[in-house]
C-alpha cells in the first residue's frame, strides 16, 4: 500500500500536474486514481483540474500490491534456448507492473510464453535484465537462468553488449557526434530526467545519420551506458529532440505522438556458451510510414 501526504506549495497549478510533478506515474494514472476516489484534497475528492491553493492538503493512497500472472501478450521471439531468449517489445507495452499497470505487461507475457526466467531479486521483473520505455519498441535480451541472469548483470555493467537503435529526430544533423553528458533525475519534474551534475551518473551516446529530410534525421544511435530515458534526454540537449516525444519532445505537423525510437541490434557474447550473438530487427512500419509522408 502507497500512503503519502502533500502539502501544495503551489498557487492555481492543476491537480494532476501538481502530482505529475512529485509522483512517479503519468498523468492518465494519477486521473484514474482521483476518479476513484484514492486522493483527496483537504479530505475531500476534488477533479483532476482542480486548482490548488497553497497548504492544501494532498492525500494519496492506493494499493500498489500486483500479483503477477500469465498472460497472451503479442510479442516476437527472435531467438531462445535454455538460457536466454531475444524479444522484440512493441511500441506501447510496458516491461513490467508498477503503479497503475498492474497487469499487461511483458513480464506477464514472458510468463505466459516462456517455462522458466530467472530470479532477478525482484518479484515483478523475473527475467528482467534491462528494460525499454514504454513508447520505445525493439530488442530484449531476457534471462531465463540464473547463470545467464549474473553473466548478463556483469556484461552490462563492463559495456559488453552493443545496442543500436533508429531514431528520427527533428531538424538536420549533418555529423556524426558523440553526447557525454551526466544524466540525473529532473529536480523540478520527477518523471524527467535531465543532463546535471547533482546526483547524476555518467551518459555516453554516439549517433550518425543515415538519412536527412527537409526538417529531420534519420539516426543511428549507440549507447555505451544505459540510463533511463538517455537517448531521449540526450538529443533534446543537443536540441534535436526524437520526433513524437510525448516527455522531451515538440508538437510535429505529422502529428505523431509517440517517439520514433527502435532498438532493431544487440550484439554479445551468449553469457553461458560464450558464442559471439548478432541480432538485427526489421524497420517498424510506423518508421517506413513517416519517411514515405516525408516524401523520402
């Protein structure tokens, strides 16, 4: 069970972004949790666009207990043994329950399709060694024993697994670049991520462009570290944003609404057997889509 009291330091700010701001759940989340009567303001159910007065009360509670279960989730399998097995997550699919998805996940689908995952030490992410956002589709590489598990967690931590990704992002990069920028969490927006030096941990991106439109790029992106949301945070610092980026994006004339993100290659050495392993997905059809709209 989640219980937290807020007091509003705010003047006429929104309800919902108020708490957008100092919880970590969306704004479609936090509008279920207020209709259902699981925050109160001053002891009082009050609608998602309320505008608070400073030292209003803010209670929050509700129950972030999930029991996991199985379920027929659509996803493609690329390759499995004993080991591992290598996924492709589609666009829209959360990686594993937290508060307000408590089921629908690939974590349920990964109980449904495979016999056996790895331990992780956390009950809600068996199997689980790295995640992708929500919005961000492409390659998984899943632990289904405990060996490969710890292999996997050492691997990742000595960068020892490529991932390559596509993205399209606004306006014209005409270089190859590399961002080496510290990542930490946004001191004034909890859901965001931001490039500082205050609690941060180092960020290392490597990009170059495939194909340049009238107003975007076509990129492929390599990350030699992992940090949440790194991509994303860090080609908006560079003011070049991923195309249909809800959180660090602009508003588009196509549009479109979620991030035109793709992890299409993983590149390792298979943590068991120790044979090297290449894996390469197709384009997304939404990234064929926009270049045909963009007339390239």
């Amino acid at each position: 069970m989640y219980k937290n009291k807020f007091i509003s330091n705010s003047e006429n700010k929104r309800l919902d972004l108020f708490l957008n701001e100092n919880l970590e759940l969306s704004r479609s989340q936090i509008k279920k949790l207020i209709d259902d009567g699981s925050i109160l303001v001053n002891s009082k159910r009050e609608k998602a666009g309320y505008k608070l007065r400073i030292n209003d009360v803010i209670d929050v509670e509700y129950n972030n207990e999930i029991e996991l279960v199985p379920q027929d989730i659509d996803f493609k399998v690329l390759y499995e043994d004993k080991d591992i097995a290598i996924i492709c997550k589609p666009q829209g699919l959360v990686v594993h329950p937290g508060a307000g998805n408590y089921d629908n996940t690939l974590v349920n689908g990964l109980l449904y399709k495979f016999d056996c995952l790895a331990d992780t030490g956390d009950s809600l992410r068996p199997g689980i060694v790295h995640r992708l956002d929500k919005d961000t589709s492409g390659l998984m590489i899943i632990a289904k024993s405990q060996l490969s598990y710890s292999n996997l967690i050492t691997m990742f931590q000595n960068r020892k697994i490529n991932k390559m990704y596509w993205a399209i992002v606004e306006g014209k990069i005409l270089e190859d670049g590399i961002i080496d920028e510290p990542l930490g969490r946004d001191v004034k927006n909890r859901i965001k991520f931001s490039v500082t030096e205050h609690n941060s941990k180092d960020a290392l991106t490597y990009y170059k462009p495939i194909k340049i439109f009238e107003n975007h790029t076509f990129l492929n992106v390599k990350i030699a570290t992992g940090r949440t949301h790194q991509i994303r945070v860090h080609m908006n610092y560079i003011n070049h944003p991923v195309l249909g980026d809800p959180l660090y994006g602009r508003k588009n004339k196509y549009k479109i609404e979620k991030q035109m993100l793709h992890a299409y290659k993983l590149e390792f050495m298979h943590p068991v057997s120790n044979k090297s392993m290449l894996f390469e997905d197709s384009i997304p059809i939404r990234f064929e889509k926009f270049m045909k709209r963009a007339g390239i």
